[in-house]
C-alpha cells in the first residue's frame, strides 16, 4: 500500500472551477477532449502515480545514482518504472497530436505533472525536461529535424536536457562560452556544462541535449547566443541512434536532495567535436530557450505543490497516530491532531497549498488559452497574464514548499528529523526548487523589470481590476466570507500601492527592482492565492445551496479560505510595509562591511 494517494477530489475541483477547464474545452483544439476522458487520465495517473512511482521514491534517495565508464548508472526500478511510464503514454499526454502526443490541455496535464511529482520528484523531471524540450523544438526547429527526433521524444523512446550552465554562468548567461563550429549544414559544438539534469542515463535509447553555445563571429552577450540540438548518440540514416556523438557525462553531483535524479557535468567535443544542429536563427538562442525554460518554471512551481502535498498527507496520518499530551477539555492523552498548534500548522499546509495549487493550474489554463485561442485578439491576453504567472507561479509556490515541507517536519517532531520517516526527504527534495531553472531572486526581477515597469503596470493593473470583482459575489455570500472579502480588499489595495511605488521610484533607484522584487512577489503570489481560495470558497458555497451529496469536502473548500483570509494575508502587510521602504536599508552597508 502506498503512502501517496493523489488528491483528486481537490485536483477536480480546482481544474473546473479555478483553472475554468469547462471554458478551455470550449475552444476548438480541444474539440475532441471530453469530460471523460478527462477523468479518465486523472484516475490512470493516480493509480500509476501512487502504485509505481511512489514505493520506489525512497529506494531512489537511498541508492542515488553513479558514473560507470563514463556513463550515468540508475536504479534499475527507475529503469522498469519508465519504461511502464512510456507503455502507459504518460509522456506525450500534451503534446502535439502531430507527433503521437494526445493534445490534452496543460489545465488537465498539469495535475499529472503534481501526481508525478509527489510520488517521486527525481523521476518526475526526466518526463518534464522531455516535454520541455518538446516544446521548444515544436516551436523552432526545422521541419526535418522534427521529423527526426519529435516523435521519439513524445513517446519517450528519446528524452530530452537542458544545457545552459557552465562553471562561470549561471544565472548570468551572457557569459557562457560553449562552442558551435559550423561544418556544412551542421555544427560542431565543445564546451563543458554542468548540473545538466538527467544529462546521462540508460532509461531512453536516446538522449537530446539542447545547448547553448556561440557561434564563431556570436557578438559578447546574450545577443550571441545560439541553441543546438545534440543527440547523444549520432543517427543512423533509418533515423536509429547509431555511434556515440562525443558527449560524456564527467561526474554527477552528490547533492541535499533528488538524489535519483542525475545532475551531470557534461563534456561536449572532447574528441574532435558533438555533432549539432541549429535550432531557431542564429544568436536568438535564448529566445528560443526561452520557450523551454518558461514551461519547466511551471513544472518547478508544480513540483513544490506536489512536495508539500506529500508532506501534508503524511503530516496528517502520523498526527492521528501520534499520542502526546492532553488537550483542553478532553479525558487521557491525545493524538497530537487535538492540540491546537498542530491543527494551525495541518491547516496552513492544506491551505497554502491549495492556494499555489490553484495559481499553477491557473496559470495552465492561461496558456492553454494563450495558445490555442479562436484568433489573436481573444489569445493574447490570456498569454499575458500567463506571462505575468510563470515567475510568481516558480517562485511563490516554491517559497510555499519550504516553508511548508519544513512545517512536515516540525508536525512529526524528532521523528521528522530523522529519515526512517521519509518526511525529511520531502524537505530536502524541495531545497532546489527555489533555486534552479532561475533562481527566486532573479524571477522577482523578472517579475518587476519585465512584468511590471515595461508596461507601465498595465497588465498588473488589469489583473488586480478582475481580481476586484469578484468583490460582489463575496459581499452577497453574506458574513460567512467576510473575512475573506475584507482580506483580499487589503491585499489588493497593497498590489496598486507597491506598484505604484516602484512604477514611481525605479528609474532614480537602479537598486530597487533587485532590493524589494521578492517582497513583491511574495505579496502578489499570496494575494492571488487568496483570491483563489475566495473563488474556491463562492464555488464551493452554491455547490452546497444546490444540495450537493459531498458537504464535508465543499465545507473545507470554505473553511480554507476563512483561515487563509485570518491567518494568511495579514502577511500582506509585512511584504507591502517592506517593498514600500525601498532599498535604502538593504544597502547601507558597504560590501566590505559585511
Ligand atoms: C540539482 C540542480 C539541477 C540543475 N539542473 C540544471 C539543468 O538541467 N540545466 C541547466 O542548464 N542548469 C541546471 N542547474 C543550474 C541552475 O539553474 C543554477 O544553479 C541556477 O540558475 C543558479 O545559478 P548558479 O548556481 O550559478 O548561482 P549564481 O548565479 O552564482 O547565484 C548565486 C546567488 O546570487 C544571486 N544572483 C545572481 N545573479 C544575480 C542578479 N543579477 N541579481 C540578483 N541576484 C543575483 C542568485 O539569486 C543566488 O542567490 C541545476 C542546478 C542544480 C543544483
């Protein structure tokens, strides 16, 4: 038996009601989905999710993984469990039908993507770095090359990396120095990468590596960077893998956390060069990275969701079993679930979580409907607001997941400490996700320098407006949401003032979108999770009117959102009181001073 089973009642509910599924099934890429077989994935995903990835997530951790001759070696479960992975079709669930993939929305996929992380998050980014990859090929290769290497890629028989980092660049890209010699109509690329994940391994046939690197006469800067796609091993003419493409993995990283997942340093060329192709024009490689990089933020969102789900189902079962004290008003010692501080921190995981829950799944729905809208009119707003999402969606929920997979290990007291539990291992598997696919630092600049000033608050503006008007429908649901109504008032009212603030102070302080971008963002992420929960709330209240069978569910639904509005946004205060004192504080100390 298991000791994940997904949450799918809650999964349901917010893909209907806060990811608005029935409006993206409306649209005509989505003609054929229904709700069925909407239902139907959701329920094969939890069975495979709790039945094959989940009993191997701590054998993972426990064995790890090691470089054999150059090769990367896995636990031969991870080896079994995806190749069962590929026979189930779970990698191609939203890709392009083109290419074998079963076109099903992000707004479904994404709580497969929570699924999958859950029961074992090592694994779990193997599938989402493929369907990364996927993506950006899909967008910009040439049609011979996908032809060559998407359908493989969709069905898993191929899986795909990301290879951006080198020693001296990481968040700063522009100074990365990989090589890409053109020869005919293909490149030679050398350069050494590192933390490259699932760089190596034996579970896919073949491995495609899309790099950044320069080209020979590349201006310095982000300006000269190209993206190539480099296979690990080199094609045969019938499109087979055949000899190995000079691609080695050096060493892996022996790391807090995701011990199974491999984080390769990778030498490319070392003899003589790895053949690659160009993928997009030449120095817009970023660009076309991009495109990769903005979905696996979303997966990395995703990935605390589903680490802090873990954490509080666990967190949950050993407080009803766990017998400690006495509690006011009841006879003999009690499972630690009475005490009060422990029901404060069961409630703030559910809660919380439930609110980045909602603003990842959101987000999916923004792009599915930025993507596939009738015409570009109705699309492109959604794709705004979903570009406004990614950074809060990456950094916020991933904030959340520390804060909550730690409250994991404080509910289970010492026995959270130690691993028998298997808690600990929620905690320092979700440590990276605040820092890798950008660091939250840099999504907080991301978030004020390209979301916020470019367009003079525009989009933050028009998404606050709608935001305010569900204003209306909580005012009539009377005083069981008052709270909740008073709450989200507050709290949008500081989004319009920090906004207004930096709008009206960046250009004198160049220090400022560095200085006060997480607060920011902490502010702009808890006050949209809030207005979810509102919005779960109200949906959860007419459900109840109507006389719906499932009242304890749709009560919770309510009660979330009751202690969230309590307990949650007065947080607000702090991130706004703190992004309104500038960078005056941060910076007075010279760095020698430290
Ligand atoms: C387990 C793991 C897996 C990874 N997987 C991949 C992968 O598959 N592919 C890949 O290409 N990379 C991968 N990475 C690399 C990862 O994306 C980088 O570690 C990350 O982007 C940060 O870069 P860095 O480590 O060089 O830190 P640095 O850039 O040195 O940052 C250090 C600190 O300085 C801050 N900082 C840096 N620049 C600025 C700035 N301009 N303004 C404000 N603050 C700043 C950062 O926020 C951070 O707090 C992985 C890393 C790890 C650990």
């Amino acid at each position: 038996m298991s000791d994940y089973q997904a949450p799918l009642k809650q999964m349901r509910f917010t893909i209907e009601h806060l990811a608005e599924l029935p409006e993206v099934l409306a649209l005509p890429a989505y003609s054929s989905v229904d709700a069925d077989t909407v239902e139907a994935v959701l329920e094969e995903a939890a069975k495979f999710a709790s039945g094959v990835l989940a009993p191997i997530n701590w054998l993972g951790d426990r064995q790890g993984v090691r470089v054999v001759d150059g090769a990367v070696q896995v636990p031969a479960e991870f080896s079994d469990a995806y190749a069962r992975f590929c026979e189930g079709g779970w990698p191609g669930i939203a890709s392009n039908p083109d290419y074998g993939g079963q076109g099903l929305p992000k707004a479904v996929a994404v709580a497969c993507d929570e699924m999958w992380a859950s029961a074992n998050v090592s694994f779990a980014l193997c599938p989402e770095l493929s369907q990364g990859a996927i993506l950006a090929m899909d967008r910009h290769a040439t049609e011979e090359l996908k032809q060559q290497f998407l359908e493989k890629l969709v069905s898993g028989q191929w899986a795909g990396t990301m290879c951006l980092t080198e020693p001296q660049a990481g968040s700063d890209l522009s100074s990365l120095t990989t090589k890409a010699e053109p020869i005919g109509d293909r490149y030679l690329v050398s350069g050494r990468k590192i933390y490259i994940t699932w760089g190596d391994h034996p579970m896919a046939e073949n491995i495609v590596h899309l790099v950044l690197a320069r080209l020979p006469d590349a201006p310095a800067g982000t300006k000269g960077i190209s993206l190539f796609l480099v296979p690990k091993y080199k094609l045969n003419l019938d499109g087979t893998p055949g000899p190995l493409n000079d691609v080695r993995a050096v060493s892996v990283e022996h790391k807090l956390g995701i011990h199974a997942s491999p984080t390769a340093v990778l030498a490319f060329g070392d003899e003589g060069g790895s053949e690659g192709f160009l993928v997009g024009a030449p120095n817009e490689g970023l660009a076309a990275m991009f495109t990769m990089m903005n979905y696996m933020r979303l997966g990395v969102g995703v990935q605390g969701v589903g680490l802090a789900e873990r954490a509080y189902q666990k967190s949950v079962a050993y407080s009803r079993e766990r017998v400690q004290g006495r509690a006011p008003g009841e006879r003999g010692r009690v499972p630690i679930i009475r005490h009060p501080d422990v029901r404060r921190m069961l409630l703030l995981m559910r809660s919380l979580n439930q609110a980045c829950r909602a603003v990842c799944y959101y987000t999916a729905g923004c792009l599915d409907r930025g993507t596939h809208g009738v015409d570009e009119q109705s699309a492109a707003p959604w794709m705004t607001r979903a570009e406004l999402l990614t950074p809060v969606a990456k950094a916020w929920c991933t904030e959340v997941a520390q804060e909550l997979t730690s409250l994991g290990v404080q509910v289970h007291g010492g026995m959270g400490y130690v691993e028998e539990t298997g808690v600990a291992q929620f905690f320092r598997d979700a440590r990276i996700a605040s820092i890798y696919e950008g660091t939250n630092g840099i999504q907080a600049i991301d978030l004020v320098g390209r979301k916020l000033v470019r367009d003079g608050g525009a989009t933050v503006s028009a998404f606050v407006s709608d935001m305010r008007a569900l204003d209306a429908a909580l005012a009539n649901a009377g005083e069981r949401l008052a709270a909740t109504r008073a709450a989200l008032a507050k709290g949008l009212d500081e989004i319009v003032q920090c906004s207004s603030y930096i709008l009206g102070a960046e250009r004198k302080d160049p220090e400022l979108a560095s200085a006060v971008g997480f607060n920011y963002l902490m502010l702009v992420g808890n006050v949209i999770g809030g207005w979810q929960l509102a919005r779960g709330a109200l949906a959860a209240l007419r459900e109840l009117e109507a006389g719906a069978s499932d009242r304890t569910f749709l009560e919770v639904q309510v009660v979330m959102s009751e202690f969230y509005a309590e307990q949650v946004m007065p947080r607000n205060l702090a991130y706004g009181a703190t992004v309104r004192t500038g960078s005056r504080s941060t910076m007075a100390l010279a760095a020698e001073s430290f």
